[in-house]
C-alpha cells in the first residue's frame, strides 16, 4: 500500500523526493493542496464496494433532503403569508381611514365623514401609496322567494379598480356603474349565493335595517359571485354602489363612510398609517387603521408560522450537521493505515487534514447543489400545477402559494456550507493525533 500510495503522488507531481526519500509536502503549499485534492478525489469516487462508500452516498443524500426541506419551507411559507395576506389586503385594502368610532367594533357600520378632495389628493400623492378609494357599509336583508340571509353591505362607487377583487370573483363580473341615481348590481359571496341558489344576472331584494325605520325593499341583480376563501368574509359580506347606501341613510353626496387605501408594499403598513396620521391635515377627529387591527387572529396566526419554520429548519441543521461529523469519523478510522503511511513519507498532519477537508467539500457540495436543484424543479412544478392542496377553510387557501427568495436561497446554501465547514474541522483534527508506527499496524 505505501509504493502504491507514493507512485501516485510521484505521477502526479514530479521531482519531490528528497535525499533521503522521503516526499516533499512542507515546502510548496500548492503542490500539498494538488496531492490532497489527487487522493482525495481518488478515496471519493473509488468504485470499490466499501462500508464508507455507503457512508458517503448516505451523507449525500442526508444533505439533499436537509437542503432541499429548508428550500421548500421557506417558500412555502413565504408564499402562504404572503398569499392571505393579500387576500385581506385586497378586500380592504391596507389602511382604513374613518371617523374615530370609540368602543364600536371595527367591521360595523360607520359614522359619515365628509369626502375632503385636498386630503384625498395628498394621501394619493403620498410616497408609498397606490391609491386611494372611499367606502361604507350597511346591514341588510337579502330575500328571494324561499330563502332569506343578512348581510353587511359593502358600498364602492365607479373609481374603484376591481382589479383588487379579479381573482375572488368566480361567475359573472364586477359591478356596473351607471348615471342612474344608484347601480343595482351586488356582488355575493359564493357562500351566501349557495344558501340562496342564486347566481349571476338572477333578481332580489334586498331590505336595509336601521333602528326606529321601516325596512325599505330595493330589488337588485347579482352582478357576480366571489369567493375570498375566508369564511368570516364570506358569510358576512355584499358588495355593492355606495350611492345607494347613501340614499337609504339620507346622507349627502359629499358624504362617505371612509376611505381605503391601498399602497405598494404591504410590509410598510403599519408605518405609513402612523405617517397618515400624524400628517398636519389630517383631521382630528379621523383614524387610520392598519388593516391587521381588522383581523388580528389571522396575522397573529400568519406569525406563528414564522416559529414552526425556524423549528423545522433547525431540525434540518442539526441533521445535516450530525450527518457529517458521523460521515467523517467513519471516514477517518476507515483510513488509519493510509494516515500513517502518508505521514511515514512525509506528509504534514495539515496535508492529511487537507485530504479530509475536500473529501468532505465535494460531499457537501454535492449534496447542496443537487439538493437546491431538486427544491426548485419541485417548487417550480407546484407553481405550475398546484399539486399540493390545502382545505381551503382551515389554511384559507385551495392550493400551496410558492414565494421563492432569492436572498434566502443563497443564504441556505452559503450557510449549509459554513456550517459545514466548521464542523468537518473538528474530526479532521484526529489526524494530528496518529502515529504513523501503530496507525500502519491499526486493523
């Protein structure tokens, strides 16, 4: 085994014998790094049917699946925040400003407001906001021959951009505004259309209830059916003209129950609308609330997420990590006899670590390049076909939303392989502490 081993090093590196026989490894590190990285590419891909030869295919795969599941968690969660995020977003938009309502719940019907033009054009113009959309609401009674459901009716008038509601919307259309005194378009949840088998361009009446006054019928058109996958949405809400909420409580042209905002990044929502606020003109006796005060339990629980990723990804470390430290002790004995011999001929215990060190850099390199591979192609077929489906009324979603970050996935690899790198030093350092005499007689 030892003329074997120093024909390979002399026909990889000519010339490094010295008088006495022995090879030169000390005094040229390029030509150590060349003669570790020779054997050791020669222990990697050695076809001989060994024990560590399984050890090494295990800890390939052991780093894939590690790779590939926090790749995977972390957009998946990523997507899944994200996507039920922007389903509330999108039905109130991400800032509600209205008159301070002291003790009332915040989803109920609201006190007027005046519509201020001066104001609307500076928070439109203000850096970060998107748009701008008054709104208000209504409690009434939807009835058709044989059934009857309430409903809190959601009023928007014609410079609302639907494009919020497109994908909610799952028969017929938006609604259509006209120049008569009010549309009598209504958007039903797909849950209140079901109860009341009803569908697009079918007729009903709708009673508005307020206390002290005689119900008034309006007949009205189902305009579309819409769908947010959020039950206490869909249960409670029709959306329809704010000009005919504005008939029933005889409020003024003028006069609106507040306004939507909508702005480009929703992670800055609880910044601006402290900078709405705080604005010289905005009303006193105004409030802006951050849409996440409107459905604190689902954010809270969007946050929670946060915790049972950072648990799993942390299992997937620890199991990479625990992975390796076996793979290289194993290796290491394994190899006891050829240490010995390496160092019989002259090599530093620095070569010999080296040798260990690229063996295991090409296992770990394999293992989170094919594993980071893998994670996309199977991120990338779920954004395609959506194979992985969710009960829409426990997650709010009907499939797995994808978000995949760029910054996170570098961050994997690059970490999987710092970390892994700290870790291969520690059984490498067991080579400075054999003997070259009993390592070449270790059985």
């Amino acid at each position: 085994m030892g003329s074997s081993l120093k024909i390979i090093v002399e026909n990889t590196v000519k010339n490094r014998i010295n008088p006495a026989g022995h090879l030169i490894f000390e005094e040229d590190n390029k030509f150590n790094l060349k003669v570790a990285g020779f054997i050791a590419h020669r222990i990697a891909f050695n076809q001989q049917r060994t024990f560590s030869r399984f050890i090494i295919r295990l800890s390939v795969v052991a780093t894939i699946i590690s790779v590939m599941v926090m790749i995977v968690t972390l957009a998946l969660a990523n997507g899944f925040q994200e996507a039920v995020s922007q389903k509330i977003f999108s039905f109130w938009g991400h800032i509600r400003v209205q008159e301070k309502q002291p003790g009332k719940a915040i989803i109920s019907e609201e006190i007027p407001i005046s519509q201020d033009a001066g104001l609307e054009k500076t928070i439109a113009a203000f850096p970060g906001v998107k748009s701008i959309h008054p709104f208000a609401t209504r409690y009434a009674l939807l009835k058709t021959k044989d059934e009857i459901e309430g409903a809190l009716v959601k009023g928007l008038d014609s410079s609302y951009d639907f494009e919020h509601l497109k994908d909610f919307i799952k028969a017929g259309g938006p609604i259509r505004f006209t120049d008569s005194l009010f549309s009598r378009d209504l958007l039903l949840s797909d849950y209140t259309a079901s109860r009341m088998q009803l569908k697009p361009g079918d007729s009903l009446i709708i009673y508005f209830l307020k206390p002290g006054e005689q119900p008034s019928p309006k007949k009205v058109h189902v305009a579309g059916i819409y769908k947010t996958g959020i039950e206490e949405y869909d249960r409670l809400f029709a959306i329809g003209d704010i000009r005919l909420i504005r008939r029933l409580n005889q409020w003024n042209e003028d006069q609106v129950g507040g306004y939507e905002v909508f702005i480009n990044d929703y992670r800055e929502t609880d910044t601006l609308t402290k900078q709405l606020h705080d604005m010289d003109s905005f009303p006193a006796t105004w409030d802006a609330i951050s849409v996440r005060k409107i459905s604190p339990n689902i954010f809270d629980w969007l946050n929670m997420q946060d915790n049972t990723r950072n648990v799993l990804i942390g299992f997937m470390v620890a199991v990479a990590v625990i992975n390796l430290i076996t793979c290289l002790l194993i290796l290491v004995l394994e190899r006891v006899r050829m240490i010995g011999i390496l160092k019989s001929l002259g090599a530093t215990d620095w070569t010999v670590q080296l040798i260990f060190l690229r063996h295991s850099l090409i296992i770990t390199l394999t293992g989170i390049l094919t594993g980071t591979g893998l994670a996309l192609l199977l991120l990338w077929i779920q954004q395609q076909t959506g194979f992985i489906k969710l009960k829409e009324e426990a997650y709010y979603l009907s499939t797995a939303a994808v978000k995949i970050n760029w910054i996170e996935v570098v961050i994997v690899c690059a970490g999987t392989l710092l970390i892994s790198f700290l870790i291969m030093l520690i059984p490498s350092l067991l080579v400075r502490k054999i003997q070259p005499v009993k390592a070449i007689r270790f059985r």
